[in-house]
C-alpha cells in the first residue's frame, strides 16, 4: 500500500468513527452538557487539525517509517530472530499500548510534562472531539516515543499501522458521551476502556484523574492499581475538568494553545486558600 492510500483510508476510517460516536451521543447521551459542542469543537477539532499537519511536517515518516527502517536494518529485539509473525504483531501491539500507558503516568507525575498534558484536562465536558485533544507538543513528544519503542521492540509496521488506527478509535469511543447499558459496559470494560471507566479520568478530584489511564486496553490499570471503577459522585453529579482554566474562554483555539505556557489568571482559576485541612 502506498503512504497516499494509507492516509486516505486512515482519515476516512477515523471519520466514520467519529460521525458515528458523535451521533449516538446525540441519540443517547450519557451527561446532560455543562457547556455543549458548539463552543467547544472549534477549539477541540482546531488543534487536532494543527496537530496532524504538524506530525505530517516535522516527522512525515512517522512511526509506520520506522518499522519498516528497523525491519530492514535488523533493529529491535523482535527483528534478532524469526518470530511467527502474529505473535510479532500482537507483541509490538502490547508493547505499543503498555508504552502508550507509562508514557500517559508519567505526563500526570512529571511537572512539566502534566503541562501539556492538563490541556487535554482542561475540557468542561468530555465527549467524543475530547478524545483528539492534545496538545502539538505532548503529541510530538508521544511519536518520539512511539518510535522509540518501535525501534527497540521490532514492532512489524502492520502492526504500527494496527496499533494506530484502534487508538485512534478507541480515544474517540472512551471519551464519548454516549450511554451504554450497565451490563454491557461491564463486559466491554473487560476488553477495551469504555466511556464510564475513562471518565473518571476527567474528573476534577485528583485521585480520580490520577487513576484509569489506559486509553485502549483496561489491563494495565489493574495490573498496576491504578483502576477506579465508578466516580465517587457518580457520572450525572460529577464535574469535569480541572480546578484551573474553567472561563469559557479557554475552549478557544489560541488559549489551548498556550495553555502549558501559563497560570490560569482568572477568578475561577484562583485556588482556594489552605483551610488546615478541616474539611476536606
Ligand atoms: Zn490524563
Ligand atoms: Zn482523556
């Protein structure tokens, strides 16, 4: 397959996805909205255009190109000896998703890192555009490591592509707000992260957005402790977002932007003073 037909049929995949989860949340909302699309898409779907012609400018063989300079040089443990090659594929796949998975801990534990990442926090409501949210750093950041892993593993290139397109789709499915029986979400949960399990995620009390950070397979979450079933104040109650950059004027495309640049400055920014504890 050549690089312009990969493409094609990646955007057009995405997009399917993407009209697809956008219209169940029409049909079966899981939140009523606190703030809704029509002042959030422009700044969510904005940086996500900026992100992808900015990975296609600065890096345009990426980590498909990768795969295929280590599968012809002989890099990476997989590419030392002969492997049967799905079991290659489903071993650079994990290994893909459990790097994907580390690489989301550290970027809530390291400072400088959480201030790239907050932005993708920083959404009032979290609904399917949440899920393309990142900032063009953090998503630089994240190709580097990708190809990192690539390189070291052996990861075959299908598998790359592989890898690329489910967490592609499985980013826009988790962060969807779409209602989903409680018996099926507790199956599904059991295979791939769903929407309930990664919302807890955006909560704004900290031990719950430092918990469930599996953006595909949910295995890694409980097999570190890091899993949280349920938000505490259940999905209807509970706030989304983060204690800072609540104006709404922090949706736009520019404040996104420069976001990991800056202290929120506005009132509702302003942390409450230290009560001693009391109260919890
Ligand atoms: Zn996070
Ligand atoms: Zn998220």
């Amino acid at each position: 397959m050549d690089a312009n037909s990969e493409l094609f049929i990646r955007i057009g995949a995405a997009l399917g996805i993407f009209l697809a989860l956008a219209l169940w949340e029409v049909l079966s909302p899981r939140r009523t909205w606190s703030i809704g699309r029509a002042r959030r898409w422009p700044g969510n779907l904005g940086i996500l255009v900026l992100d992808a012609l900015l990975v296609r400018l600065l890096m345009p063989a990426a980590a498909v190109g990768m795969a295929v300079i280590a599968a012809q040089r002989g890099w990476g443990l997989l590419n030392i000896t002969p492997w049967p090659p799905v079991l290659e594929g489903l071993i650079g796949f994990l290994a893909l998703d459990l790097a994907i998975y580390s690489q989301h801990v550290a970027f809530h534990k390291v400072p400088v890192f959480w201030r790239l990442h907050r932005m993708h926090h920083a959404d009032l409501d979290i609904d399917v555009s949440t899920g393309l949210r990142f900032h063009p750093i953090e998503i630089i950041l994240s190709m580097l490591i990708k190809m990192g892993v690539v390189v070291l593993v052996g990861v075959p290139a299908v598998a790359v592509v592989a890898f690329e397109v489910v967490l592609n789709a499985t980013s826009m499915f988790n962060h969807s707000n779409a209602a989903m029986p409680h018996w099926l979400d507790r199956i599904v949960r059991l295979l791939v992260v769903t929407p309930d399990m990664h919302r807890v995620h955006h909560s704004i009390k900290r031990p719950e957005t430092d918990s469930n950070f599996g953006f595909n397979l949910p295995w890694w979450d409980r097999l570190f402790g890091t899993y949280r079933a349920q938000p505490e104040a259940g999905h209807e109650a509970m706030t989304i977002g983060l204690p800072i950059f609540r104006d709404p004027q922090e949706l736009r495309l520019d404040r996104l932007i420069t976001q990991p640049f800056r202290d929120d400055a506005s009132e509702a920014g302003r942390a409450p003073q230290a009560k001693g504890g009391t109260d919890g």
